[in-house]
C-alpha cells in the first residue's frame, strides 16, 4: 500500500487509465459505499484526465435509478430493497455501457432519471470518441450484472460508521440527523454488507483507494 497526497492519488488513477489498452472508450468504474468519497473522487479524475486531453464522459448511477415508485417495494428502509430494487442494470448496459464497449457503437445516454422531478429521461444521443474515457461512479459497481463492463475498477473504501458522519454533515440541509442515520443505519449500511458477503467488489477491483483521510489517501494496487 501507497500513502500520499490527494493529488498523488489522482496522477496514479490517472496513469492506471491512461495504461488500459482497448479499441473503444475506457470505462472506469468508481465503486464504494455511500458518502465514501465517489463523487467527489470521481470528479477530481475527470478533471485530470481533462487536463491531460482525453475527452471524458462523467456519469454517475444516481441518473440510472429506476422512479420512486418502483424502488421502495419492499419499504423505504429496506436494505435489500435497496440492493435489489434500486437501480435499472439493463438500461445502464442498453444506453452506455455496451455502447462504449467492446462492438458498440459509441452513440450513448449518460442519463435515464432525473431524481430532483423523479421523472424518466431520454437526453439526445451523443457519439463518443473511439479514446474518450468514462468516469462512472456508484454503489454496487462489482454485482454481476456489471461486472465485466469495466474496462478499470476502482473501490473507494471508508469505515462504514465514517459514512454516517460525512452523510449528517452532507445532508443536513434537507434531513435531519436522526432521518439520516436511520437512513444508512437500517437501509445503506445493510445493503453495502449484504453487497460485500455477496459479491467481494474489493476481490475483482483494480485499485482500492483508503478514503478515511481524504487529503492523505492510502491506495494499493491489486493483481488478479
């Protein structure tokens, strides 16, 4: 494991995506639990990769949510709700995904939701690219109905009663501190360690990133 700064961090992400060899767009998934610092990673990336030149497409699964009244069949604080009824697989693969991939055509959405009118999307096609990169970040990356879309796989690791503080702070403009916790307490905490009996994202990633410090990050490579 490496110990660094946040920029360091950010160069040696940057590196690991500009070593990934394919003949169609890169696609870089951010995975971890919420409030560990995807977001945010994510757009510092972007941000370097701009820099860099490479043409990014910044997209997140908060925009391939299935409509609120899909998602909370089981109950709004259902953990396996949460895992299970939440996000719309086959439209991610269907409109970006495998566009960008392998035989696609490069003609993507980055968006299905909108979750501020909770109303479905249809956003004019954009064509790609063929050395475009996509930053994608999100829970539940590594699940099978993803898994071999990723061309780079990134895990954002944080204690999980560490993202119940970054949540409080985050959010406490529109909920308070005791609909937050119960939030993640009953509904996200559970979802991410049912996600990680099931599926060990960290044992299929290619770089972990420590996210307990932000500005001093520890990172470590993994070989499969």
């Amino acid at each position: 494991m490496d110990q660094g700064t946040r920029d360091e961090v950010l160069r040696r992400l940057a590196e690991a995506v500009g070593s990934v060899t394919v003949a169609h767009p890169t696609r870089v998934a951010i995975d971890g639990p919420p409030a560990a610092g995807k977001t945010t990673l994510a757009d510092e990336l972007a941000v370097v990769l701009r820099a860099q030149g490479r043409d990014v497409i910044r997209a997140t699964i908060d925009d391939f949510l299935f409509p609120r009244a899909q998602r909370y069949p089981r109950g709004e604080y259902s953990a396996e709700g949460c895992y299970h009824d939440t996000h719309d697989y086959d439209a991610l693969n269907r409109v970006l995904l495998d566009p960008l991939g392998p035989g696609g055509d490069r003609r993507f959405r980055s968006v299905v939701y909108d979750r501020g009118t909770d109303t479905v999307q249809s956003p004019p096609v954009t064509t790609a690219p063929a050395d475009a990169v996509l930053v994608f970040d999100g829970v539940f990356l590594m699940r099978p109905e993803l898994i071999d879309r990723w061309d780079l796989r990134v895990f954002v690791s944080t204690a999980l009663e560490k993202t119940v503080d970054r949540a409080v702070i985050r959010e406490r403009q529109v909920s308070s501190r005791a609909e937050v916790e119960r939030r993640w307490r009953e509904r996200y905490i559970p979802s991410q360690q049912f996600y990680f009996a099931a599926v060990r994202p960290t044992d299929h990633v290619d770089v972990i990133v420590h996210n307990d410090e932000p500005q001093q990050p520890v990172w470590e490579a993994r070989t499969h």
